[in-house]
C-alpha cells in the first residue's frame, strides 16, 4: 500500500503554506510530500495566533464605565456611529458581575499608566486633576486581574480617541505596527471585551481577515458639521463580528504587533451587524494618540474653501484635462484663510495633497485634516483658465471646531502670558466664521481671573492683529514675539467690528 498522499492533497497543503507566509509575512518550514497529512500547515498558522496573543494580551484591558452616583437608569452611548438610545436597569447592589455597567476595553501605551481607548466609551468619566462630581466612574480591569479607578487625561471627539491615567507604573505597552501597510486578506486578531465576557481583564480573541481599507463610518443620527475624520474614509474594515464591548481593543497582526483600535458599530440586541471596524495605527493615529498622552487637545488642518466634487464643477462647464477619474472643486478660497494665502484661486481643482490622490471633497477632508495646523501641505491643482497644473505650498491652518464638552485636555500647548490664552483664528466656530475671517490674527479663547488681561478688561472672542507692532497670524508667531517682553506691551486688536489698542502691562 503506498503511503504517498492523495493527488490532490499535496497541491491543497502547499497552497496553504504558501498564503499563509503571504499574508502573515512569516515564514513557514515547507512541507513534505511523505508527511501523513495537512496537519503541520494547520498547526502552524494555529501556533501563529496562540503567539500573537500572548504577545499582546497582557496590553489589552477592560473597561468599566458605571453610575458615580444613585440609582438610575443609563443611556448607553454612541460613538461616531451614534447606537439607538438603548436604556439598561442599573444593577442590584450585590450583583457579582455587575453586568448592567457600560463596558469596553483599552490598550496600554505607557508603563506609567496610559491607556488609550474608544471616546464613547469613557465619555462623562472623571477628569485628570479636576475635581468635583463627575457622572461615571471607570474601572480599569488588568490581565492579571488588578483593578484600578482611571480618570481622562485627554480626549478627542473627531477620531473618537481617548488616553486615560491610572496609579500603575509597571504596565507593559502593546508593541506598535503599521496599519498603513495593511493589504486586503491579511490575518488579524481582535481581543477585546465582548458584552463583557472579559470583565475579568482577560482579553477575549477573535480573528478574521481585513475585508476593505479606507471605509467610512455611517452617519447616523449625526447633522452636517458633527462628522469625526471617519466618516471621510479612515477605516479598516473587518470580516470578524465586534460586538458590543469590543469598542477600545486591540487589532493585531500574527506577529502581535497593534495596527488597528476596534470600534463596535452595531451590536445591540435586535440589531447586529456581521462586519468590524478599527481605527488603523498610522502617522496619524500615532500623532493623535501621541497628543493625547501628553494632555492635548488634538489639531487638525484646515484650508478655508467651500469645497465640491468633480462633478459639481463640470455641470457648471469647470472642466479640463485632470488625467484622473475625480477631483475636489474649489467653489471658493476664503479671504485671509490658509487657501487664499497660499494662492489657491477658486474654481481651481485640487488633484493630490502630498502626492496622495484627492479624487472627491472627502478626499480632500481626510488628508487635509491628518496634518496638524502648521504644516506645509503640497497641493497639487489643475487651474482651468490657465489651463495648466501648479504645485503650491500652503501653511494650514486649525480646523474649527465649536467648544465641545467632549474636547477634554488637561494640559494647555502653549503658557498663558499675562493671563491671555491665544489660538488661530478659526479655532473655534462660537467666536468666528472660518469663511469670513476679518484679518490674519490670533484668537484670544481665554482670559484667566485676577491677570494683568483681565484687568485690562480683554476678552475670549477677539483677536490680536499686533503686538508691539509685529504682526501675530498664528500662535506660534505669538508666542516668539510675547517671549521676550517685560515691560508694557500695544496691542492691535479686533473688539467686535471695531479696531482697537489696547496696553497690556505685567
């Protein structure tokens, strides 16, 4: 009797081998043809994923978020994706696992305690250094079954992001990847919380292949002007099913290395989706997170247009010989916004930020808006009635965003001097219109009590054009003019529709 495999065994097992060193980019001893069956192929993607979960489960938590106070009801909360209210009796005192609580889960990203995770699931949680009564209290659940209260260092509703603290210097941070270099089919692993199955700290796992890149988020229940970058395509999508729970966790490749944040979109009871996604660990995810941990609030780009599709533009006879299938139209540049300085005209097409293809308004939003405020963006344009291509160098500026509770940031970027806190103008839509800026000038958005500015009467909502006659445009100039001052100091400012002096004195 021969003891050679079937005909059609040993093609299947070598196919085997063969995408899973593909897709895993680790390599696989080959098999032979005398070996009595396909198991080692098996056992060795098998003994790829028992690793990478035992390299990156001991950085995956869980995540408590219950009632600081009284006996109520709660309304659980959505993230970007904005769940249905859903209301969940509060638990019995003495209920062992408390199962009532709102729960997900979270990533260590410092031994001192860091922890980044899902905004939605930590929103109304305690502040770092802020005292008073707070809605939630967090727990934080370790793997090897620790407990510790957290509090919010910095949060950021735009990507959905938040780094909490707790009293723990011992933590072993996940070890980073490359989500930008994802390929459609790749082997990932999620560990997470699911309806708390992992309340215990212990990760629970589940894995699946990438199924898309560069998804975005439904909007539902959102208006025009709340959409986070998600929406405009930053996703990874998953064939694995996220339930609720698994919002804050960890996506990993076989080697444990962390390249996605999961986010649950529908898992509630009645409604479930068999499909995942996952904020991807990139440039902008590290800058993001990187902000975060240091208390900031997070920036993003801003160009100052009214931007349309392609499509837009050739129905109102804007065309020309783009050489792509689309492009961002701009209707308008705005006077004094990062755009019009940088001499971009409207009607002109933009065709790439960076070298990246912008091929619709989305496009534009997404690759404008990971940049922070500062940034030399190159943006490439085809000028229609000059009928030629131009590369131009625009300095951005800071997306406006109105002042949002769930902003949080316990750390200001820059001191304030003489009790005046400055930003970019357009930072904040309950000051200013970011299409009707009046001058370049910074944004004063505080004023502590009891400073020198306070008792120069200034106030939150106008701007600095001047400061000893230098011009100020951005804080940064502001702050290399203000450095060195000691004695009384003129400024030019916009007070309302008036422009004004004003003499600030130490």
């Amino acid at each position: 009797m021969s003891s050679s495999l079937p005909p059609l065994q040993i093609p299947i097992r070598l196919f085997a081998v063969f995408w899973f060193s593909l897709v895993s980019g680790i390599p696989v001893e080959p098999i032979h043809a005398q070996e009595p069956s396909g198991l080692a192929s098996v056992a060795a993607i098998e003994e790829a994923f028992v690793k990478a979960i035992e390299q990156a489960e001991p950085s995956v938590v869980a995540i408590r978020r219950e009632r600081a106070r009284g006996n109520l009801a709660r309304v659980r909360p959505g993230g970007f994706n904005r769940f249905p209210p859903v209301e969940i009796p509060e638990p019995v005192a003495d209920e062992p696992d408390n199962l009532g609580a709102d729960w997900g889960a979270g990533i260590v990203v410092g031994t001192d305690g860091l922890i980044v995770t899902n905004l939605h699931v930590v929103a109304g949680g305690p502040v770092e250094g802020r005292a008073g009564e707070t809605e939630f209290l967090l727990r934080v659940h370790l793997s090897d079954r620790r407990t510790f209260l957290a509090a919010i260092r910095a949060a950021d509703p735009r990507s959905d992001l938040a780094v909490l603290k707790i009293a723990a210097n011992d933590l072993k941070p996940i070890k980073l990847g490359d989500g930008s270099r994802l390929k459609k089919g790749q082997l990932v692993v999620a560990l997470g919380n699911p309806y708390a199955l992992a309340g215990d700290g212990s990760a629970s796992a589940s894995w699946g292949i990438v199924a898309n890149l560069s998804r975005k988020a439904a909007l539902e229940g959102q208006r025009r002007g709340e959409e986070t970058l998600h929406h405009f395509g930053t996703l990874i999508q998953l064939d694995a099913r996220l339930n609720l729970g698994t919002s804050g966790g960890a996506l990993v490749n076989l080697r444990g290395e962390l390249v996605g944040i999961t986010t649950s979109l529908a898992a509630l009871a009645g409604y479930e989706k068999s499909v995942g996604f996952a904020v991807p660990v990139d440039d902008w995810s590290n800058r993001v997170i990187d902000t975060l941990k240091r208390g900031l609030e997070v920036e993003y780009g801003f160009l100052g247009i009214t931007p349309a599709d392609y499509e837009s533009a050739q129905r109102q006879g804007v065309t020309g010989n783009i050489g792509q299938s689309g492009a961002a139209w701009v209707q308008a540049a705005h006077q004094y916004s990062p755009a019009s300085l940088g001499k971009i005209k409207g009607n002109d097409l933009i065709l790439a930020v960076n070298d990246r293809p912008i091929l619709s308004v989305h496009d534009l939003l997404r690759e404008i808006g990971k940049l922070p405020p500062g940034d030399t963006a190159r943006i490439r344009i085809f000028r229609p009635d000059e009928r030629r291509e131009l590369t131009l160098p625009v300095v951005l500026g800071k997306w406006p965003v109105p002042d949002h509770e769930q902003i949080i940031a316990t750390q200001r970027r820059y001191p304030a001097w003489r009790g005046l806190v400055v930003d970019y103008s357009s930072a904040r839509l309950r000051f200013a219109d970011p299409t009707n800026l009046r001058a370049p000038s910074v944004l004063i958005t505080e004023v502590d009590p009891d400073s020198p500015a306070a008792k120069a009467e200034l106030q939150p909502g106008s701007f600095i054009l001047r400061v000893n006659e230098k011009p100020v445009r951005t804080p940064r100039e502001f702050q290399d003019v203000i450095k060195s001052l000691t004695g009384p100091a003129t400024l030019d400012m916009i007070v309302g529709d008036a422009t004004v002096k004003r003499q600030l004195t130490p």
